[in-house]
C-alpha cells in the first residue's frame, strides 16, 4: 500500500472511531434520560445474527428507537461494508440495487 493510501484509510479509519466514539455517546445520554435502545438490551445479538428472522426483529425494534437517524447517519457513512443491522437495514445486504432486475415471464 503507498504511503498515500495508507495515509488516508488511517484517516479513514480515525473518522470512522470518533463517529463512533459519538454515536455511542449519543446512546448513553439517551440511556441516562430513560430511553430504550433496543441494540444494547438483552436481545442485542439479533443485530449481529445473518439469520433472517433475527433480522427482522432487529429492524422492526429499531423503528421505535430514539437514536434511529444518528444511527443511520453513521451506519451510511462508515458500515455500508459491514454485516449486522444499523438502523433497520442489514448491512451488506440492503443497499440499493445497481441494476435492474430482468422482467419476470408469464407461466404459460
């Protein structure tokens, strides 16, 4: 890797902790004002399951949740490569489609 490039996935990679380090800020200042997160309750291992249904658990409990568009907001900008769930979507999964799906044909 060059020095350029090295340089700036270190960059890359010190944006992405201090988003982080301020998502999981935000978290504990809601928790400390009563609010549920669901992500960090006692069912937290649904939104790092690849089991389907753990994931549709996992993005209907974020829907409710207080922290939903800073947590979108940092799941877009730094876990798009990732698995898990972050913010109702499944990380490598959901993303828009690049191309268009071929029509379906007609039984006949």
């Amino acid at each position: 890797m060059s020095g350029r490039a090295s340089g700036s996935k270190q960059a890359a990679d010190l944006a992405r902790a201090e988003a982080h380090a301020q998502l999981l800020e935000h978290l504990a200042w809601l928790e400390e004002d009563g609010r549920q997160i669901p992500c960090r309750g006692p069912r937290k291992d649904l939104w790092i399951s690849d089991h389907p249904a753990s994931h549709r658990q996992a993005s209907k409990a974020c829907q409710a949740c207080p922290a939903l568009a800073h947590c979108a907001a940092y799941a877009s900008e730094h876990e798009t490569h990732r698995a898990g769930t972050w913010a109702g979507l499944k990380g490598k999964t959901e993303r828009p489609p690049t191309k268009t799906p071929a029509p379906r044909r007609n039984a006949a």
